[in-house]
C-alpha cells in the first residue's frame, strides 16, 4: 500500500468489459514529507476520490480483492482503498520531520 494525492481524472470511452463501471484517478506517490516520487499511477476508485485528495492505494491482487469477490476476473493493477482523514506521526520516531511542515501539508479536514 501507499499514500498519494490524486492529480487528475482518466477518461476512456471503450474499455474492457470487466472495467466499464469503474472510475479511473490519476494518483502520485508521495513519501512522508510529502515529496513526490518520480511516477504516476492509474487506479481505480469505488469511493469518489476528487483531485487534491490524498488516498490510500493498494496493488495487484490486493486492490482486485478490494473491488470484487472475484479478483482474477478484474483487469487492474491499482485500486484506491481509503480517502485518507488526517495522519498522524509520532515526529521522536520520524527524524527530520516537522510537525508544523507535517500539519501544513496533511492538514485536518473541517469539522
């Protein structure tokens, strides 16, 4: 699993059958300061994910098993699991890492 942010939306008007009615995001990996990593992934979300969330992404069977009660009959490598709240790091456990840049970056949804 890993946490990104989602940075866009992929359309496709013809798709294999076993994916019509699935939603497809765009989602970059970031690490815990929140830097990106170099790629961006395709996955598919169930749970209306919109851009400039951060998600929690699982791959391979997982993220199959994660939409359907029969993974092997589902043509994805990426699945968004959870809309992530807020995160929360112990910063004693953590070197280098600000709580006040962590708060910044992840900040808490209103309530």
């Amino acid at each position: 699993m890993f946490i990104g942010r989602v940075v866009g939306t992929v359309w496709a008007t013809k798709k294999v059958d076993n994916v019509k009615s699935l939603r497809f995001l765009m989602i970059h990996p970031v690490n815990i300061d929140k830097a990106p990593n170099t790629n961006v992934i395709v996955a598919a979300d169930t749970l209306g994910a919109g851009i400039g969330e951060l998600v929690i992404c699982s791959y391979g069977h997982a993220a199959r098993r994660a939409l359907s009660e029969h993974p092997n009959e589902l043509s994805i490598e990426a699945a968004v699991i959870g809309i992530v709240d807020e995160i929360e790091v112990d910063e004693k456990l953590l070197h280098g890492l600000e709580t006040e840049k962590l708060r910044k970056e992840f900040p808490a949804p209103p309530k």
